[in-house]
C-alpha cells in the first residue's frame, strides 16, 4: 500500500450479515428488533407524513442519522439537474466480483443466482427466483402506490425500504415516498422529453439529448 498523503481523510466500512439468526442478534435496530429483511411487523410500521415516518422521533423506524425522505428528494432533484447538465448518455461502469445476486440490497446466501464465471448471466436473469423476486416488487404494494401518478416510474422503489404504513393503514409503503415524489414531479417533464427525442430517433442514432 502507498503512502497515505497527508491530512487525507476517508473512512473504510465492513459489513457482515451472516444468516438470519446471527444477523438479528448483532443487528437489532434502536428498540432492539430483528433489521433483517421481512422482519418488521407491518401492524407496527409507522404511517407515511407522521413524524415516526421521519428520523429523530423516538417511534421512527429508522436511526436518528437516516437521511430524511424531504432531504432525499431535495438530494435527488440536485442530482438529477447536475445529470442533465455535465453527463446525460455518458455511461457508468459497475465493478463486481463475478457473483450475482437478486439486487445489491439483497446480498445474502439466498438472492444468490450465480457466478459470472460458470454461468451465464441471461440463465441469471431468467432463474425462477429471480423472475418471482422482480414480480414481488410490484405484486406486494400497497393500494396508495397503485393509485400514485408515479407508479410506473417508481413503483414503490426498493422492497428493503418498505418501512412505513399508508395513511390508510396498509404496510409496504417505501420509507423515502414523500421524497420520491418530490422528486419525479421535478425530474418527469425533462424525462418525458428524452424519451421523446430517442423514440424519434433513428434506430442507429444516438441522439444529443
Ligand atoms: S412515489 Fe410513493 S406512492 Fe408513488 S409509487 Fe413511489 S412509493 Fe408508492
């Protein structure tokens, strides 16, 4: 390892999860309960717009330094306007180490599909489980995100941020919604007009949005 240049400053994170069990015992949240996925009581969830819906209430479901769903959307909408103005059609690479699993907010044992290095990533994709993992996202949401404007471009974000209860009571509602919703109402009259421009497009044009 080089030397570290003076005065730098970074932070290194190591997370192990381990299985359910080992996981619930040393990963409890601040009122002691089990955080692995599926382990919160959905009659229990706060609901959307209450302040336990938000960090630094002592009912919240998430630590007083979880970012706050407003703060996200805000974050979001900066993000976005920062996107269309430097890198709009520049592309991204992801580093991985050849193991797939069913989202990166599932790396356990069981989400678990493979490995790029003795089989095919479309054999992956198409694996049963992975079918019924990406059809659970929309088949578990709740009425309110059914009736959203923004179902389409959202549909109830991440299922491991599903923390809260509508206002009429029903759980799955993602934790970030009043964000999220702030932010497709910024975002979708541009979005709407790139499709626009790349439906229009030649098939072998890459339009300058
Ligand atoms: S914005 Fe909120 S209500 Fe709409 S689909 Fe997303 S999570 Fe559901």
């Amino acid at each position: 390892m080089g030397a570290v240049p003076e005065g730098a400053r970074f932070l290194v994170g190591l997370s192990i999860d381990g299985s359910k069990e080992v996981h619930d015992r040393h990963r409890i949240d601040k009122h002691g309960e089990p955080t692995a996925p599926d382990a919160w009581d959905p009659a229990r969830l706060p609901i959307v717009g209450t302040p336990e819906s938000r960090p630094g209430h002592p009912g919240s479901v998430v630590t007083d330094w979880s970012v706050d769903p407003e703060e996200y959307g805000y974050f979001l909408c900066k993000v976005w306007d920062e996107w269309l103005r430097r890198d709009v059609c520049k592309v991204l690479a992801v580093e991985h180490d050849g193991s797939v699993y069913a989202c990166d907010h599932y790396v356990y044992p069981k989400h678990r599909r493979g490995n790029l290095l003795t089989r095919k990533l479309g054999s992956m994709v198409f694996d049963p489980e992975q079918v019924r993992f990406g059809y659970a996202k929309s088949e578990k949401l709740p009425q309110y995100c059914r009736d959203c404007s923004y179902l389409t471009d959202c549909w109830g974000e991440c299922p491991k941020n599903r923390l809260l209860r509508t206002p009429d009571g029903e759980p799955g509602l993602n934790y970030l919604c009043p964000g999220l919703k702030k932010f497709f109402a910024h975002a979708s009259r541009e979005a709407d007009r790139m499709a626009k421009r790349l439906l229009d497009a030649p098939a072998v044009a890459r339009p300058r949005i």
